[in-house]
C-alpha cells in the first residue's frame, strides 16, 4: 500500500455514518484505484460482508487463490467481528 499511495492525492468519497458514529468511506487515488478494493484483492484486508457485497468477489478470488494473509495456514484471516464476539 506505501508503494501505492506514496506521494499520491488520495480522494476520500464518504458513504455513510454506521450504528458506532464512524464515517464509512472509499479511498481512490487520483487514477481512480480503490485503496480497499486492491487491499481485498491482494488478500490483506477482508471485505465487510455483513454491510456490503462490493468487495466479496475480490475477497472470494484472493481466498481462493490463497493470496496474501489467506495463505496462513488454517485458511487465513479471522472474521474481525465474530473474534471480537468470541473474545468478550
């Protein structure tokens, strides 16, 4: 993502606010890249699939090609919110 960003004008297009308050944005640079959206794909961040599908097709691919954190052994990244839940 540095390699990426660096020295770049990021353009943030806010979406909405969510139940916690939090802004929810998407973040593109001056080309029109989805910082998220390449972050998804490259297996490095999941997709929030409980609040939108636009990224669950990156997310899918990168799984399946076992592309970044889905490398790990144990088939990749925990589900934030449900280790959240399981760690109160």
């Amino acid at each position: 993502m540095r390699q990426l960003a660096e020295g770049q004008i990021l353009h943030v297009e806010p979406i909405e606010i969510d139940r916690y308050n939090r802004i929810v944005a998407r973040v593109y640079l001056d080309n029109g890249i989805d910082l998220s959206q390449v972050m998804v794909a490259g297996g490095y961040a999941r997709a929030a699939t409980t609040f939108t599908q636009a990224y669950a097709d990156d997310q899918h691919q990168a799984r399946r090609a076992g592309r970044g954190l889905w490398a790990q052994p144990g088939g990749g990244i925990a589900d934030p919110a449900g280790w959240r839940r399981a760690t109160r």
